[in-house]
C-alpha cells in the first residue's frame, strides 16, 4: 500500500491531540480530554481512530541524552554506493550509538545521528564503524553544540519551557 492510500485526514483536533501527545505522551485521556476540552470517551475515540490509522506507531519517551551519558553528538552524512541502501541501512541498525538515520536526495546519501560518551567514542564510531560498512564510500561529520526540538512536538513555546 502506498503512502497516498494509506493518509489520513486530520481536522484541527487531530492535531491538537498528537501536539499534546508528543509533548506529553504518558498523559492520561482524562487530563488530555480537560486540555482539549472534549469528553473523555470522544477522546478514547480519537486517539484509538489515530492508532488505527497507523498516524501514531507507539508511545516513547524523550531522553536527555546528555543526563544518560550520551553527550557527544554528530550529524554523518554518507556517500554510498548506488546499490548499497540495503546492506547500509542493516549495518547502521546493528551499530552501537547510532540513533537516527535517512536516505537522501542530494549532495550525500545518507544522514545518520550519533550520540556517544565522548570525542574518542566518536571517533571509534566514524573510523572505524562507519567507514567499515560495505557499500560506503566516504563520510563528513558535523558536531552538535546545542539542539531542540522544532515546533511540531512543541505544545508550549520555547520561552515557557
């Protein structure tokens, strides 16, 4: 099925109820029903017609990766073969430190978020994980200073938070 087949529409309250999700997804259908000023079994209704529709996968949590010793972070942008994605993209799911990664149209092939314990962990993670994986043929690491979240996860704006 395809990605066009498979969209939802969403209204207004949709949106509100995956904005309070994403920041709050371990709040109750009570107190998110008194956010949304809905009841609470219209609440149930919605919430269980998103998860349905596959709009929400699972419920997560948010980690403070610099409180889980994880504070070392870098953006890996990656040349690959044309033919490699797949054996990539099963390296990169097996590989320690790894927490995110997409394959991309432009300049690189392939983005991948590191987050590791320090500059050596980092270093082991590019030189000698990366750079090892068949199919990929050069990488470019950025640093990550300071980060947040963009406004789509965001119920409350950044000067309340």
């Amino acid at each position: 099925m395809d990605d066009v087949s498979r969209r939802v529409e969403l209204d207004d309250t949709d949106r509100r109820i995956l904005a309070e999700l994403t920041s709050d997804g371990r709040v109750s259908m009570r107190v998110l029903a008194d956010r949304l000023n809905l009841s609470r079994a219209h609440t149930y209704t919605r919430v269980d017609r998103l998860k349905d529709a596959g709009v929400i996968e699972r419920f997560t949590v948010q980690v403070d990766h610099a409180a889980s010793g994880l504070g070392t972070s870098a953006f890996i942008a990656l040349s690959i073969r044309q033919d490699s994605w797949r054996t990539v993209s099963e390296g990169l799911r097996a590989m320690e430190f790894v927490d995110h990664f997409s394959l991309l149209g432009g300049d690189f092939d392939v983005l991948v978020l590191i987050r590791t314990p320090d500059n050596e962990s980092l270093r082991q993670v590019v030189l000698e994980g990366l750079q090892s994986l068949d199919g990929v043929r050069a990488t470019r690491t950025w640093l990550i200073f300071d980060e947040d979240r963009g406004g789509l996860g965001r119920t409350t704006p950044p000067t309340e938070r």
